[in-house]
C-alpha cells in the first residue's frame, strides 16, 4: 500500500471539487478551495477520524467497499478509480452491480475501421455484444441476431464446436472466466441462468467448472474451416476494456499468406 501516494491523491481530487458538484450547499465563506474532509467523510459513509487518517497517510488499508465509496464520494472516473485501489494495493472489482452489457461508442468505432480484421466485443458472460461484417461471415450470420454467446455456443452446440480448432483450450478459458464472472457478479440474473443453463446441459462444462481454471487472455492460433471459404489459419488476439469487464477478440492472418488473400476477399464482400 502506498500510503502518502495515496494519502496525496485523496487530497487532490478533494481539492477539485466544489460543494455543488456532489450536491452540497456551499455554506459561507471556506479557507480552501474544495470540499471539506468531513463532507467527504459523510458522503463516503465514513468517519471523520478515519477519512482524516487516510489522507494523512496514518491509516490501514481501506477494504474494496470503502475505497469504492470514496470513488463514488469523489466522482473519481473509472481510471481514476483503478489508480486508487491501485495505491491502495487492493483488487479493484468491476464498477457497478451486474455483467456491463453496453459497448461505448470508441470501442463500437473501431470494429469498424479494422481492414481485413473480424472483430467482436464479448462481456464477462461471453455474450457477443458487437461486431463487424468480416466477424459475422467467418463465425456465422447468427452474430446479427444479438443472441449469440461463446461459452453456450463451444459446449451446448457441437456443430460450432467442429469447425474451429482450439476448442478443448477454449472451454477452459471460458469456464475460467465465467467463474470469475460468477464471484464479481452475484446478482446478476441473466448470467445466473447462463450457468445454470451450462450445468444441466453440458457434463464437460461441471467437470471444467470443478477444477477451477483460470481465464488467460492472450494470443492464440486457430484453425476455422469456414463453410465457403475452406480451411483458414487465423490469429486470435484479445484486447481488454477493463472498466467495462469486457474483451475485444481480432481474428487476423499472417500477411502474404493464402488466409490473408482470403479474408481481404471476404471482407471486401461483407463491406
């Protein structure tokens, strides 16, 4: 924990705020610019004393609850909100109750100023939540219809399955992620019913679940054997949008190579 870093951090975005930027009356006459330790204290649900200590750098290291608190008491943006639990050497957990099942409109933007590049957004349920034409032609027109999820798709529907090398690998991460989802999202019902639905219908998926894989984003190489354009040997690489909790996956193939041709082609129909 770096307690005068984050003791210092506290006091200047304190510093930035006026009362009537987090609804608070001025109240007369102040010494210094910016709210007062203990209106900050109150908004965060905190004592004065213990708020007092943190920006002093005498405090113990706030909980996830608190600093998330002091987030929202602060109006701290998301990466402003990252640095903090940084400072204060905790896991930040993602903003906010449920799976984040909006795309911002940057990351919507880019998907489509990728040449010759499938790419798709998926949350933390792996819900394909965006995508560009290239990434529907090779992963199937279904991608339109706004329903597709990856993990149901790997272990409910072996007709995906077939196609695209790499699955064995894949179920792993998904499980591994979907778990994570689980611990970070309690509440959220519509992935509840994701698992629940992957339990009783896929024997892999509980005995995956059981060994409690951890999800590695990376890069990796695939085999797609596409239904019109033969086999492709295509590159997959995944992005984070961590405020979000969300990844951007770029299906690509090494210049010069027959794959590269082919999915310049397709990707010039699909446009």
């Amino acid at each position: 924990m770096a307690r005068a870093e984050l003791a210092r951090f506290l006091r200047s975005r304190r510093a930035g705020l006026r009362p009537h930027d987090v609804g608070l009356s001025a109240g007369g006459l102040r010494r210094t610019p910016g709210l007062r330790r203990e209106e900050v204290a109150e908004l965060a649900h905190v004592s004065v004393d213990y708020y007092t200590r943190l920006e002093q750098a005498r405090g113990p290291r706030p909980s996830a609850r608190v600093l998330d608190a002091l987030a929202g008491a602060l109006r701290l943006t998301p990466a402003e909100r990252s640095h903090l639990f940084g400072l204060a050497g905790t896991p930040a957990p993602p903003p906010g109750p449920g799976v984040v099942r909006r795309v911002r409109p940057h990351v919507a933007g880019m998907l489509e100023r990728l040449p010759a590049t499938g790419a798709i957004v998926t949350d933390a349920s792996y819900d394909v939540i965006a995508w560009n034409p290239l990434a529907r032609t090779l992963l199937g027109g279904d991608l339109a219809q706004g329903t597709v999820n990856l993990a149901r798709r790997r272990f409910l529907c072996p007709e995906h399955r077939e196609t695209i090398s790499g699955a064995e690998e894949f179920g792993r991460i998904a499980v591994g992620r979907l778990r994570r989802a689980a611990d970070r999202y309690p509440h959220d019902a519509r992935l509840a019913a994701l698992l629940a639905e992957l339990h009783a219908g896929s024997g892999e998926f509980r005995r995956l679940w059981e060994t409690r894989p951890v999800h590695a984003p990376g890069h990796r190489t695939k085999t797609l054997d596409h239904p019109t354009a033969g086999t492709l040997r295509l590159n997959c690489d995944v992005l984070l949008v961590p405020e979000d909790d969300q990844e951007v996956v770029l299906i690509t193939a090494d210049p010069g190579t027959p794959s590269a041709r082919t999915l310049e082609e397709l990707a010039a129909r699909a446009a």
